[in-house]
C-alpha cells in the first residue's frame, strides 16, 4: 500500500494535510485513460477547446475563495497568492486569444513547381508536467494550458510540499466534461514523477538541477522530448549611469518577491565602485522597510520560508558568507515564529566567489552586493556561474544593452528586474545548467507542443515519377 505523505503548514510548522500517493499501477492506468481522450479531444477542434478551457475558468472565478484559501495555506503568503491566480487566469486568456493564429496551418509552393507543400502539426498526444512549490498554481499550469490548447491532454505532478490548491482545480474540472478527461492531477513524490516521466510522450518539469538531471535521463531513456526550466543565481550589473533610486528599488523587489523563492530572484549584485556604498546603504534602508507578514498574512510583505528544507540551506549560505567574512547589514536570520520559518530582507557585503551565497542558489530574500571596478570585470563576474537563466542591468540604456549582449542568459531586464515573469512575448532559452528544451514565452511555448509534418504534393499529371524525365 502507498504510503502516504503529510504536508506542513509553512505558517505554522504543523502537519494539518495529508495527501495518498496512487501506486504505479493506477498511475500508468490513468496515463493509459488520458491518453485515450486525447483522441477527441484533439478532434474537437480549435475553437472547442478554447470554449472549454473559458468554461474551467469561470468554474475557477466563481470558487475563486476556495482556490485562495488553499493557495495561501500552500505558501503562507497573501498578495502573492492573489497575484499568482490573477496571472494564471489571465494566461488562459491570453493563450485562448494566440492560438488561433499561432496554430494556423499552410499550403505553399516549394522550389520545384511541380510540387506543392502542405505544412501541418500535429499534438503529442500524452504531456506531463512536473511542477515545483514556490508558485504551485502559476508553474502547473503554465505548461499545461498551451498543451491543451495544441490538442494534447496534460497529467499534472504537483509538489507534495505544496499540492492543497489541486482540489479547488479539480472541482472546477468537474463542471467541463470535455476537459476533465483530458487533464488530470496525480499527488505525489518523486516516485510517481518517475512513474509519469515513463507513461507520457513529452515532459515538462520545472524544479532543482539536481533533480532535472534525473527527468533528462530518464526522458531520454523513454526517448520523450524533456522542457526543463531549473534554478537561477540571477546577477544583477548596475553601473554608474544607473538611476540609483530606480535601481535599488526594483533589485529590492526582484530579491525578495515571493521571499525570494522564485528562480528569477536576484541573488548577487555587482554594483560600480564609485557608487557602491550609496547603493548598499540605500538598499540597506529599504529593505528595512519591508516587515514579515506575520502574526497574520495581512501584517506585511514578506512571507515564510514555504519548504523546511530550505530554511537550513539559506542558513548554511548565511554562515558559510560571515566565516569567510561576509558583513550582514540587516536580516540575516532565520526566525521561528508561530513555527514557521522566517527570513528578513538580508544585505550582505564583503562577499566574493568562494562564498555559497556567491555562486549556489540561495532561494531566499537574500541580497550580497559586490563592487566591480570594470564594466568587463562586473560581466566576467556576472557569467562566472553555472547557471544562466536571467539576469537585470541598471545603466544608461546603449551601456546596458551593450552589456546584456555579453550576458550568459536567456532573459536580461534592462532598467527592471524579473521583466519576464510580466511579460510573455519574449522567447527565451535557459543557458548553461539553467535548463533544456524550448522556449516557455512566446509562439514556441505553444507549438513545442506540436510535431511537424510536411505533406509533399504533387502537382502535374504525368505518370513518371519526378526523376524519371532526367533519364538519359
């Protein structure tokens, strides 16, 4: 029997939910339903499946309380919460509205005149999606909803540190036949992903490197296309040019958005020597502003640290930086409040690359500013990383994109930070061990879903084949 799995409240470090593990044999039974439905699914057509997934979301807006209510005890965290459902209805929306045009097919004429060409997709037909814990509901489904909507069906492997908002979903599913054979969320750990990765015909997987190295192999063992989008050590380049209140500000939001807990966090500054004390102090002082949303989720911006496990991480990066004598200016300690964990808004200086709080992804509302005395040294500094998922510069706009071309990143915000988690259009790919696979943002996060097909026409009426004429 499947044993099964109690889930912590990240606010108050009880074990108040419980969720049962299918055993392999139902998992690869639901793979085998699923991918049967996929079948009609695809044949609706277009403009079916888009009335369908409107119908799922008005199903969520009108249990929307449910759904926030399940969200915040997953997190700890209200604002956020409320901004991660706002943005996934609004991915249903947008997606709805580009598949028309992005999933248009096309006959043309090719170089030889006798023959014509018929360019057509068709959907994998079973996608799973393995899902992470710091923004459950926006990152299960931002895979799945262009899946649908390219005609493949979607099994769904939340986090089971995070899996309470699942059943608000599934509620909703209920109310949408069409839909609910076709999408289907399976609890678990990491046993049932590998079950998953084993039953479908693309993954999609969202989480450590450590873990999306298993999901590559075992996707390549299965021979199945693998997307995967891992972790981040964001740099941050802020030169003299910078606008200092604009800049501190909005590396301050990118630092500690979600706590931190987001792979596009900023998690090290460099920062021109000749501005470098007027930054930290600045962003010393705003930090100081933030206060933790406790004794209630209404009391303040910055919410518990959500898995147990990464509280010791950012605990052993703290450490490992004041040995190697990093200076902490504000934060830097791991409260337990109510029996949670909690983390404030943390300044460090005096760090360099031997320090973990340097070069290993933190995940937490951690900042540690660096100066450079050259703009070749801050971008040596900023690719001097295995990671390369996004990154922010701060400077006049012609420096700044003269330096984000020299970025080893898929994503670089000029003036900003973290521009891709409000903007979409924008194709991206992660660089070096930040992730595989094509883009999430942009025509190819839909039509990755797709397998091309060229149909090959022939036009005139002889009977020879087409070499036939060049016989001697």
């Amino acid at each position: 029997m499947t044993k099964p799995i109690e889930v912590r409240n990240p606010r108050t470090g009880k074990f108040d939910y419980v969720i049962i593990p299918p055993p392999p044999r139902l998992v690869v039974q639901q793979c085998k339903r699923t991918r049967r439905a996929q079948v009609r699914w695809q044949q609706l057509g277009l403009e079916r499946r888009i009335e369908a997934l409107q119908q799922w979301k008005d199903a969520i807006l009108s249990g929307r309380d449910r759904l926030t209510e399940a969200l915040v005890n997953d997190t700890g965290r209200l604002s956020t919460s409320v901004l991660e459902i706002d943005s996934f209805l609004s991915s249903i929306n947008r997606w709805c509205r580009l598949a028309p045009e992005l999933l248009q097919e096309s006959a043309k004429n090719t170089a030889i005149p006798f023959i014509a060409l018929q360019q057509t997709s068709v959907p994998y037909p079973l996608v799973g999606v393995i899902s992470p814990w710091n923004f459950p509901l926006l990152l299960s489904t931002i895979d799945t909803i262009p899946a649908l909507l390219a005609g493949c069906a979607v099994i769904v492997k939340p986090s089971e540190i995070a899996p309470r908002f699942v059943a608000p979903l599934k509620t909703a599913l209920n109310a949408v036949s069409e839909l609910r054979d076709v999408l289907t969320f399976v609890e678990g750990a990491g046993e049932t992903g590998s079950v998953l990765i084993e039953n479908v015909d693309l993954v999609c997987f969202t989480g450590s490197v450590a873990t999306g190295r298993k999901v590559a192999q075992a996707a390549a063992k299965q021979f199945i296309p693998a997307f995967l989008e891992l972790g981040g050590k964001d740099p941050a380049i802020v030169l003299e040019s910078a606008n200092l209140e604009l800049a501190t500000s909005a590396i301050l939001w990118g630092s500690v958005v979600n706590t931190g807990q987001s792979c596009l966090s900023i998690e090290r500054i460099y920062v021109a020597d000749s501005i470098f004390e007027k930054f930290y102090h600045q962003l010393v002082a705003k930090a100081h502003r933030l206060e933790l949303a406790y004794p209630t989720v209404e009391s303040g911006e910055i919410g518990p640290i959500i898995a147990e496990k990464q509280a010791a991480i950012i605990s052993d990066h703290l450490l490992n930086a004041v040995e190697k004598g990093a200076v902490i200016h504000c934060g830097g300690v791991i409260e337990d409040l109510g029996g949670g964990w909690w983390c404030r808004p943390t300044v460090l200086t005096q760090v360099n690359h031997s320090m973990k709080v340097m070069t290993e992804e933190t995940f937490g509302p951690i900042m540690p500013v660096m100066p450079f005395s050259t703009v070749e040294e801050a971008v040596s500094l900023a690719n001097d990383s295995i990671y390369g998922l996004s990154a922010a510069v701060f400077a006049s706009e012609s420096e700044a994109l003269e330096i984000a071309q020299q970025i080893d990143a898929g994503a670089i915000s000029i003036n900003d930070a973290g521009l891709t988690a409000i903007m979409h259009e924008g194709e991206k790919n992660a660089f070096k061990f930040s992730g595989l696979g094509g883009s999430r943002m942009g025509a190819a996060a839909l039509k990755r879903f797709m397998r091309k097909k060229a149909i090959l026409i022939k036009t005139n009426d002889t009977n020879d084949p087409w070499w036939f004429d060049n016989k001697e």
